[in-house]
C-alpha cells in the first residue's frame, strides 16, 4: 500500500512538473502575441476595480498578510523535505502552490510587461539629448526651489508630509486627467494605498514601495524619508492602472503629481524628476551636476542630506541582494536593469518637446 501512494505521489510530482512547464512555454507564447496581449489588457481593465474594491476596505495590507502566510507555509515544506519519509508530500505541495501563484500572477499581471511601450505613444521619439536633460534640469531645479518654499518642514528643516490622505486623493484625482493619448486606461478612483507590514524590513534592500497583483494594493515604506513618499505613492498607483514596466510607472507617476495641486506631492515628484536628470547626466557632465546641487536651496540641501544619510545607515548586503534580484527580475520582463533611468528620461523628454 505505501509503495503504491509512493508511486501515485511521483507521478502528481511529474505531472505538477509538466503542468509548470507547459504554463511557462503557453504564457511565453503568449508574450508573442498581440492579440492575446490585447486580451489580457482589457481582462486586467475588467477585473482591476473589482480586484480593487475586494480589499480596499481592509485597514492593513491583506497581500502582505498573504505572502506572510505563504512563506510559512512553504518554509513548513521546505523542512518537511529534510524528512524522507515526507519528503515527496511536501515537493509535491510546493510544486502545486508554485503552479496555482504562477497561473494568478501571469493571469492579472504578467502579461502587462508586453504591452506597446508609452514611447511609441509619444510623437517624437528621438534618443535623449545631454543638452536638452541640462535644461530639464535647471528648469526643475528652480520648481523645486520654489514649491520647497511652499511646503512644511519639521523643527531640524527636513521637508514634512502634513497630510498623507490628501496626498493619497489627489493622486487618485490626477489618475483622471492623464492624457488620453498616453493612458486610456481606466481610473477606479479607489484608494488602496497601504503603508508596508515589511516596511522595517524595506529599509535595507532600497525598496521602496511595490504593487501586490494579487490583491492591487500599492504599498509603500512608511519610515522613507518624506520627499520620496508622495512620489513612490503615484509610482505605485500608475501600476494600478495597469502600466507594468517600473520606468513607464515613474512616468506615469511625473504625469500625475507634476499638475498636482497638492504641493507635497508636487514637491516630491519636482525633486525626483531632478534627481533622474542628474544621474542620466552625470556620466557625461559631473561638473554640470556639482554645479546644480551647489545652487540647491538651503532646505533643499537638508532634504538632500537627510536622504543621504537615511541611505547610507541602510546600506548592507541585503540592499546589494535585493538589488541583484530585483535586476534579474526586471531583465526577465523586458525592462532596463534596476539602477538605470534611461527610458524613464527618454520618455521625458519625448513628452517635454
């Protein structure tokens, strides 16, 4: 009788094995396929308000719970495989829950890495020009300069959010009055902005925010510092509107809080803006950079600073491994690696004309 469920447990582990094969060949045929990209899009415009409304109402991130729960489940296992006589069980388990998660992320998100890139939108799409960053840049440096002057602080001069909610609205807002010609994707106007339960966590692998597919919540690391909350709030959002690729989300994201009324929001999508700008010059021109962090506002310096020094006291091997994985990741899904802001600068400035 044991041989025999030994040998049932075998071939539902072959079968489970053939089952995850199969998916990765469908849905790899399917990435090659316009038309079943084009359905997958209006299936995520169907079900994302419903997906949205199902776990807007929890006050905690339900998607944080669940990967909790999953990875006590499948660390159970795991030992369980150090066991031989329950060995082939707990395989078994971990193969079948690979496949269904797998099924679930492709079904509801995947498949949105391959839709048409917002650059084939845009009129224009000429390679980024150095000199036309340079003047982007000195633009935004005088908009963060003056917005920064219109917005709290607390009493070390450190720019402060004094309303997250009203934040969290606006965005949601802004969602709407995107151009059609970029976005003609639906905005629910439903706030799942929900602070991390990882968040402590987040601070040392340069997460700073993500969206969970499986429950469309947009979660963010409530311990950031403040200037890059707003920002990584919208970043967020624009995936829960359904633009998958991280540099297309940043754009998505500038769109949103660059008209914004809320000048915490306005602030902290001026000041990342800028920062991009700097980083795709500064390989060409670090004089040009210096230049411009030297015409920094005093409380811009402090924002600056702070930033820095919430960076450096989290710097480890964790932030080196997550960004290794996070790379890979990205790369796997037709995106730049994780440090480049390449396409997210060519989207600016193909929209900046």
């Amino acid at each position: 009788m044991e041989v025999t469920n030994t040998t049932k447990t075998i071939y539902k582990k072959r079968f489970w094995a053939g089952v995850l094969l199969a998916q990765f060949l469908l849905f790899y045929a399917f990435s090659k396929s316009e038309t079943m990209i084009d359905f997958f899009e209006r299936f995520f415009e169907l079900q994302k308000k419903i997906h949205q409304l199902l776990f807007s109402w929890i006050p905690f991130s339900f998607g944080d719970l669940t990967y909790i729960l999953l990875g006590i489940f499948l660390l159970y296992c795991v030992i369980l495989c150090f066991k031989k006589k329950s060995r082939p069980k707990a395989l078994l388990k971990i193969l079948i829950t690979i496949n269904i998660f797998y099924f679930i992320y492709q079904i509801v998100w995947g498949m949105l890495y391959f839709q048409t890139p917002i650059l084939k939108k845009l009129s224009s799409q000429k390679e980024p020009e150095i000199a036309k960053a340079k003047t982007l840049a000195l633009l935004y440096l005088e908009k963060c300069k003056n917005t920064r002057a219109s917005v709290r602080e607390d009493r070390n001069g450190i720019f402060i959010i004094t309303d997250l909610k009203s934040i969290q609205s606006e965005i949601l807002r802004q969602q709407g009055q995107l151009p059609k010609y970029i976005s003609n994707k639906e905005a629910p106007q439903i706030n799942t902005f929900k602070p991390s339960l990882f968040k402590s966590v987040m601070n040392f692998t340069g997460i700073l925010g993500y969206y969970n597919p499986f429950t469309a919540e947009a979660q963010y690391n409530a311990e950031l510092p403040h200037t890059m909350i707003p920002f990584t709030s919208a970043h967020e959002s624009s995936h829960q509107l359904g633009f998958a690729k991280e540099q297309e989300a940043n754009f998505v994201g500038y769109l949103i809080g660059i008209n914004a009324k809320n000048l915490d929001l306005k602030y902290s999508t001026e000041y990342f803006t800028l920062k991009s700008l700097l980083r795709f010059i500064v390989e060409e021109d670090p004089a040009f950079v210096k230049s411009v962090l030297n015409q920094y506002s005093p409380a811009m310096k402090r924002d600056r600073l702070y930033e820095r020094s919430f960076t450096f006291r989290h710097q480890g091997w964790l932030d080196d491994f997550f960004r290794f994985t996070n790379n890979l990741f990205l790369k796997s899904n037709q995106q730049e690696g994780a440090v480049t802001y390449s396409y997210f600068i060519d989207l600016l400035l193909n929209y900046e004309k």
